[in-house]
C-alpha cells in the first residue's frame, strides 16, 4: 500500500489568487492511497523544502506529488530533496497547476476543480513508478577541439593546463585564424601578432596538445563522455617530423606568384608555402593545384633541394579515430562575400559598390593586411590599384549586416569597432589623409570601447556621417561614393582614393555538414546554437560539446577568450568525475516481447538502439533483439510509440503511468 | 533530310537554323502605353518591326489604357492598382504572355500583380473597382526578356544579317526594370548583364560605365526639368567618358530624357556629346537586317545617321 504525500503550493499568490489551494489539499488529501496532503506559501523556499523531507520521514512516504509550477521549472528541486530525504528521486512527481491551471484561469471555482483533477492524475501515476537507479557512464578525459583560431586556441591551452589531454584540429596549413590577420587590435591598440603569436608557440610546445593542422573532422560517433572522432589528416606532402622549417624548398619553388589567402590575395607565395611566416606548425604544405609536379610530373625541385628528405610526393590523407570525452567547437567566421552570392541563398549581394571590379574597394580584412607591419606592403596603406597612397579614404558599417532586404538582420558587432581603429591606424600612417565613415548607429557597448570610438573622431580627425551609401563608382582615378547625410538632410559625394567595407560576420561555409556531423542545431544563418542564451550560453543541446567564438554568433576578442576558458572550465567539470551520472529516463527493451524487427532503430534520433543477441546455455543463437544504450538514448520515446509489440518502454513515462493519469480523469 | 521533314524547308536547308523552328512557339500579347502612341513612335514601331522579323507573334490588347504610371500611384494607390488591373485583366483575353516595351508600363503592370497577390484586402478592393476577377498568374514580360530568354541568344545570334560590329554602345538601364528586385525579377539587381547579353550576341560592342543604373529623373521631366537635366548631364558625361558612341534604351521616358532633351543639356553645361540614343528593339533590328525607315530611325532627335554611315551600317 502506498503512503503518498501531496504538498500544494501557492506561489505566493500566483496559485492561490485563482486556485483554493486549502481545498486542494483537503480533497486530494481523501483519495484512495494519499496519506497525507498540505499547502504552503512557497514550496520550493529552504523552509518549504524542509517540510518535504521532515514529513516523508515522520509519515513515511513512500510517494510523494508536489502540486506547484512546471516540472521544467522545479522537478530537479523537489527530486533533489526527495532523495535528500532518503527516497528514490524518481518516486516523486510535479502537478502542474500553475503555467497549465492558475496563471490561465479567471474563475476561481473552475479552476479549483481541474487543479483536484490534475493532482488526482498525479496521484494514479506515482503509484506506477517506479525506483530508477541513476546511470552511470565513464569519461574519456580527452579532449577534441575543433579549430585553431584564438578561440580554440584558448580552449586547448586552458583544458591542456588543468593537466587534460586535447586534441586540436585545424583545417589550414596552420593555426592562428583571422585574429593572426590583423594588424592591431582594439580597444588598446596592441599588435595582434605580439599577442597571438606566443600561444601559437604554446600549443605547438605543449605535451598535453596534439595538434592535427590541415585536417578535418570526417565523422563523430559516440556520446557524452565516449566520443570516437574520424579525423582527416590531408596529404601535406611534407613530413612533419622530418622537416625542420628552414624554408629553402620555398626559396627554390619555380612558381612563385600565387596569391596568398592569408594576404587577402594581396600578396604572393610558392606552390610549396607556409601561409605566414610565424606559422605554427612551420610545416610547409604543396598546393597540389598550382605544384608544376603534381600538374605536369615535371620539376620536383623542392625535392632534390630538401636536407632532411622531408618532401614526399607520395603522400596520402590519412584517417585518425581519437577517443574524446568532450567536444569544443571552434571553427570561427568568414566575411560576407559582396560580390559572389550563393546560388539560391537567401543572402543577397551587394552589385551596387562595385566590390571586385573595383580594384581600391576593399573589405576590413584586407585593410589589415595592408596596415599590418608584416603584411604585404609592410603596413604602408597603399592602394591595390597604382601603389598610391590614399588621400581621401571612406569606411562604410554595416555592409551585410542588419540588412534584412539583403537577407541578414543581426548586426555583425564587431564592425563599429574596428572601422573605428581602421580611421586611427589609417590617421597614424597617412598624417595629410582624410577619413571619412558613413554609419547608421555606432554600437560601442564594451570596456573602454565608447571611449575609443570618441577618440577616433575627436583626436584622430575621423568624420562620421550618418547614413548609408547608396552606390559607389569608378571615375577615373578615383571612386565617387554617393551617400546621404541624415543630420543635416543633405544628398553627399565623396571622390575618394579608397573605400573599405565593413562586411558582416558569417558562419564557416560548410558550418552546417559539420554541425550535422557532431549532432549539433543550428539557426537558420547556420550559427550554432546555444542550449540556453542566458543560462547555458557555452554548451551545445547535445551533451558534452561546447561552443566557442563566432561560430555561435558575432564576437569580438575579448569574449571570444572568455567564452573560450568558460567553455573549457565545463568541459573540466565534466572531467573532475570519473563516470558521468545522467537521469535514467531511458528506453528500456523487453526481451520476451521484442520480435526484432528493429522499427525502433529506424527512428531513434540518436543512434542509441543497437542490436543485441539471445543465446541459450549451449550458446546457440535464439534470436536478435533490440537494445537500446542507456548513454546515448535521448529519452524521447520515439520508439516507444513506433514500436509494435509494445516491447520497449520509456522509464519514467510508460503506458501505465499514462494510462492510470487517463483513468484518473 | 527526312528527318527535319517536319521543319520548314528553309530551316532544313540551313543545318544551324535547323535547331530552332522560330515559326513555332513565340507567340504575346503586347501592351505599348500611352508613350508608344505618341513621343515614341519609333520605338513601337521598331518593335512591330523586329518582332515580324523574328517571327514573333504580337497582338496589340484590344481596347488597353493607361497604365496610370508616372502619377497615378502617387496619388491614389487603388486607383493606380486598378488602372493596371484592368490592363492585365483584358489583356488575359488575349493568348500569350503579354509583352510590355516601357519599363515605366512594366513595372506598374508587374507591382501590381506583386502587390494584389500579397494582399487579399486590396486585392477585393480591386476586383470590386473593376467589376472582375483577377487572375495573377499571367506572365508580363519586358522586351528584354523575350530576345534575351524566350527567343534565347542564340537564336538571336542566328538571326542577325548585318552584325553591329565596331559600335560601341552603352547599355542604359535606368532605375525601373531591375528594381525592386521582389517584383521585376528580371536579373541581378545592381549589377545586370541582360542589356549587354542582347547586344553582344547581334555583335555590337559594350562599354562598362557608372551611370547605367541611375535614374534619369523621368518623374520630373515636366515638373522639375532643373533636376532632370542635372541627373541626364551625368548619365552622358558618363558614356561619354566610358568612349561609347551612343546610348541604347528599353523605356521612353528614359529616351525622351537623354534624347530629346541633350542638345539642351549640352547648352546648360557647354558641352557637346552628340550621342545617338537608340531603342533595344532599333538596334537589334538594324542587326537583323531591318532599314532605317521600318526602324524610325528618322525620329529620333539627336541624329544617328552619321555614326551609323561611319560604322557602315547602313
């Protein structure tokens, strides 16, 4: 016989205003099975909570039902308390006369009655659990993280410092993403080299790091705490043992005059390169497409040129599986594209300011390189065109973002910010040039960040005009932007010698097959999402991987570091435990029933229902039967409704718990 | 041979025309607007002339109207919305998709179908105005689209007889046939090629310039002329600059600017462009072999006889 105990809640008066939660208690308290049944102002208070567990131990509750809010809201609370009080956690359960009674009723006596009713269904349910032990999974304390920009960089070297190991995966020749592009790096103005460049050096340095660059996520399989990672390490033609990077193959390459990605395709570089020359690994990589030996058979002079025999020709990708325990994903941004737009994108381009058919339109990253002191003009702001200087020059914000006519409505956050430090960088090295900015707003939330935008304009001479370009066009030598003056209402022409666009933030091409891969949602931008925005804003829906940076959303450096080392504090958390405790509301297979006809499998959103073998004492083969892991099963209950032979139940929600709440009605 | 019996006898003679049976499809409804019966004859005529030429079918809308454009939708937009209604509404009485020549007409005709089709409330408003169901599923069709798509270019390339080789032309598309780009739908919209398409598969030569996509102030020709003239002096400073030897047009209120006003414009600013500025439908007619008086080439203002002699093409 059960002993089952109701507490009912007003919640201050979010209950109690429409629900007589005296009468509650008074008539629950009657129904076959209930021993006992009170009210109390706020269940879930300290003293609310002591109520609970002095009552389950003086009445002897072998049940109990807490009438309050949504179990979403405080089933973890009452269950914590109920164990506390020495019960199963799982022998507990929440009515939820608030968000589904109170809070959308008027009438008092109605909604009095369906709150009996509701905490009568709860009541015929409890009676059906049943004593769920927690499961337990074990961790591989390893880590994979995916991407080696400042945002996996950071992760990597706080996991591998708590004394983990990490894997990090890269896919360029080397690490060091777009912060190792820029030039100089707001609000201080510190050389992002100077500052990037050492923890590139740790990660190569590092025993507890194993860095995979020029490499690929192939496939994921596994769970929280047992993930096996297929990674593709693709043929760098270069033995990285071997070579020891003193770069005369690259001396000696015939063909010299590709353009360089990592420049903007301002500068040049072999088909036998390494993308910068702090790269990390120093490693050359062949660029297989433009190598005069992988086109014709010919040449082969890096080769022959080659001390310690490190080029070799022959090589092949190659698939590693790591073990992993936790996932960080970190694989950044690219910039909208102006000029090219992806064939049925809802993302438009913009024709109208002649972007890649003006040769001095520029986008943010290339006035970077252009002002960085190792890029290709070596940080002398130089136009593309003629190698002159720019007298006049004019940044445009918001290109791409908030433009919902042109398929992007999220501002891109960091722009306001680094055309600002663009209009200072460009005043600094062109003492007689002009800047000019056109803005719609200037967004500038951020230590000392208004304060740097103000700077721009009031010691570094930047004029900003609000309102936006409506085109740009080439006249002879120079490109005359047409744009609006809102402050003043005036129609304005500027004839300037450059124009850079502030190009919105958009996720990796290719964000969306690897989020497929790792199980992991994403927003209709292919921006991964967050479990929660406010209250788990660094951990994936999907248990056990973490997001960093700007692949979940526009970033500037200092958040990106500090979602970084968030990141990696959860993933330290997962590993402080030896096994991984999870709620047991699994699917659970009944053998006898199951006909193997695995429908189950087919639907399972997790891969979770494996198959599984019946023998008899002789080991001779019964049959094959579904069976479903408990540490990948996602607790859906997908298969329990596809299921035929009603052979597989989902703990905590089985027919009979639903059909006793249906008879109860 | 048996095997192109049932193609014409010309077609199966020429292997290269033998792909295409130009007598076969083509056929529209055609809508001229009120500037084609008067200051831009020519261009009306051109098009009846190409058309015939290419074998293009094209019955005028019995009994069509104004379309309302530039005013109407300034002031009364169910008016505007009807005036077009009725125009797509008689000219469904008529087989084919309907061919428009101005891209004034055009983009009246074609925001109106977007504007009905996205409201049932005007669209009710409407029908009740014109005492008619609407149907908004009828294909309006600006010229360009007919040579550069329907006809296709390469059929277009096969009919030329006199390529326009040397002329260098700038292609002016002014600021109604590619915009909004929701409701014309006709090419990309800052950055459109189907001008440069057409003439380069009748062998002219096209130049890049800046001020294709301006807009030439057509609105304000009467009311403003001040505006216009300023507006119309840079889109010609501009081909002019770009080395063009004339201007082609698809709409004429974009023609009456840079036409019939240039000999003003190159009085206020002491300039002198002296650039022809020809229809879509008089060039690619001249390159399909039509003469100068089936193409009007007499009415236009700034007098294209002498550049055509000098490129021999004439």
């Amino acid at each position: 016989m059960s002993r089952i105990g109701v507490f009912v809640c007003h919640c201050g008066e979010n209950i109690s205003r429409t629900v007589d939660v005296e009468r509650v208690a008074a008539q629950v308290g009657k129904m076959p099975g209930v021993a006992f049944a009170t009210d109390y102002k706020y269940m879930c208070s300290d003293p609310g909570q002591t109520l609970l567990k002095k009552t389950i131990q003086e009445q002897k509750l072998s049940h109990v039902v807490v009438a309050a809010c949504s179990p979403r809201m405080h089933e973890k609370t009452f269950r914590k308390a109920v164990e506390a009080a020495g019960l199963n956690p799982y022998l507990c359960e929440m009515a939820n006369i608030r968000e589904h009674c109170s809070w959308v009723h008027e009438d008092k006596q109605e909604a009095t009655a369906k709150a009996i009713e509701i905490v009568g269904m709860l009541v015929e349910r409890v009676k059906k659990n049943r004593v769920l032990p927690t499961i337990t999974v074990p961790v591989t304390k390893r880590s994979l993280v995916i991407g080696g920009g400042i945002a996996g960089i950071q992760a990597a070297l706080d996991i591998a410092d708590a004394g983990h190991h990490v894997v990090l995966v890269e896919r360029d020749p080397s690490i060091g993403g777009h912060m190792a592009q820029l030039s100089e790096t707001f609000p201080t103005l510190d050389c992002s080299q100077c500052i990037m460049t050492p923890k590139m050096v740790d990660v190569a340095n590092h025993p507890n790091i194993t860095l995979y660059s020029y490499s690929e996520i192939e496939q994921v399989d596994g769970y929280i705490g047992n993930f096996q990672v297929t990674i593709r390490r693709k043929a760098r033609s270069v033995d990285e043992d071997k070579c020891t990077g003193c770069g005369v193959c690259m001396e000696k390459c015939p063909v010299k005059k590709i353009p360089n990605k990592f420049d903007c395709n301002l500068g040049m570089r072999p088909a036998i390169y390494v993308p910068f020359p702090q790269a990390v690994p120093n490693t050359p990589v062949i660029d297989r497409d433009n190598c005069i030996k992988f086109k014709t058979g010919k040449c082969g002079l890096c080769q022959k040129v080659c001390g310690p025999g490190a080029v070799d020709y022959e090589q092949e990708d190659r698939l590693v599986v790591e073990p992993v325990g936790a996932i960080v994903v970190a694989t950044g941004f690219d910039l909208y594209t102006i000029d090219e737009k992806p064939k049925g994108s809802m993302i438009k381009g913009y024709g109208e300011f002649g972007h890649g058919k003006i040769p001095d339109v520029i986008d943010g990253m290339t006035f970077e390189r252009l002002a960085s002191a190792s890029g290709p003009t070596g940080g002398k702001i130089l136009r593309p065109s003629d190698g002159k200087e720019p007298k006049q020059i004019v940044f445009i914000q918001c290109i791409g973002s908030r433009a919902r006519e042109k398929g992007i409505s999220y501002c891109s956050k960091v722009c306001c910010m680094y055309t600002a430090k663009h209009t200072m960088l460009y005043h600094h090295k062109v003492h007689d040039g002009q800047a000019y900015v056109f803005f719609m707003d200037a967004r500038t939330p951020g230590k000392a960040y208004d304060e740097f935008w103000r700077r721009s304009i009031e010691e570094e001479e930047a004029v900003y005009i609000r309102g936006m370009v409506s085109r740009l066009y080439q006249k002879g030598d120079k490109i005359v932007v047409m744009g609006s003056d809102i402050a003043v209402g005036v129609q304005v022409e500027i004839e300037a010698d450059m124009v850079v666009l502030a190009t919105a933030i958009q996720p990796r091409t290719g964000a969306d097959s690897l989020a497929q891969k790792l199980g992991i949602s994403y927003d209709k931008y292919n921006f991964y999402s967050e479990a929660h925005a406010k209250l788990r804003p660094v951990e994936c829906a999907t248990a056990g991987i973490y997001l960093v940076g700007a692949c979940q959303g526009p970033k500037d450096i200092p958040d990106t570091v500090s979602q970084a080392s968030a990141a990696a504090a959860k993933v330290m958390t997962l590993f402080a435990k030896d096994k991984l405790e999870r709620e047991p509301i699994v699917a659970r297979v009944k053998e006898a029933g199951c006909v193997g006809c695995f429908a189950c499998k087919k639907v399972c959103a997790y891969g979770a229902v494996e198959e599984k073998e019946i023998r008899d004492r002789q080991g001779n083969l019964i049959k094959v039967v579904a069976y479903v892991n408990p540490g990948v099963c996602g607790g859906c209950g997908t298969c329990q409704a596809t299921c035929p032979s009603k052979s597989v139940e989902l703990d905590g929600y089985t027919d009979e718990q639903i059909v006793a709440m249906i008879e109860a009605l | 041979m048996k095997s192109t019996n049932s193609m014409n006898s010309t077609n199966a003679m020429n292997p290269k025309k033998a792909i295409y049976n130009m007598n076969e499809t083509l056929k529209y409804s055609y809508y001229p607007g009120c500037s084609l019966h008067a200051s831009a004859g020519e261009y009306d005529l051109s098009t009846r002339e190409l058309f015939k030429q290419l074998s293009i079918g094209l019955t005028e809308v019995p009994d069509w109207f104004c379309c309302g454009a530039t005013p109407a939708h300034n002031v009364d937009e169910l008016l505007s919305l009807s005036l077009c209604a009725k125009n797509l509404e008689m000219a469904e009485q008529v087989e084919g998709d309907l061919a428009v020549a101005c891209a004034a007409c055009f983009s009246r005709l074609k925001t109106t179908q977007h504007v009905l089709a996205e409201s049932d409330v005007k669209r009710k408003q409407v029908e009740k105005a014109i005492d008619a169901p609407l149907k908004l599923d009828g294909k309006v069709k600006h010229l360009l689209e007919i040579l550069a798509r329907d006809l296709g270019l390469e059929r277009l390339a096969a009919s030329v007889k006199k390529p326009l080789s040397g002329l260098k032309v700038a292609c002016y598309y002014g600021c109604l046939l590619t915009r909004p780009p929701d409701v014309t739908n006709l090419d990309c919209v800052e950055a459109p090629t189907i001008m440069e398409d057409v003439l380069k598969a009748v062998g002219a030569e096209t130049v890049a310039w800046s001020h294709r996509m301006e807009c030439c102030g057509a609105n304000f020709t009467l009311s403003r002329p001040g505006v216009v003239i300023q507006l119309t002096n840079a889109i010609l400073e501009s081909a002019k600059e770009a080395g063009a030897d004339c201007v082609m047009v698809a709409c004429p209120l974009c023609h009456g600017n840079l036409d019939i006003r240039q000999k003003e414009i190159e009085g206020v600013y002491s300039v002198n462009y002296g650039l022809p500025v020809f229809y879509i439908t008089q060039l690619v007619g001249l390159a399909c072999g039509l003469t100068a008086d089936k193409l009007g080439l007499g009415a236009l203002i700034v007098n294209p006889m002498p550049l055509l002699k000098e490129k021999q093409l004439l």
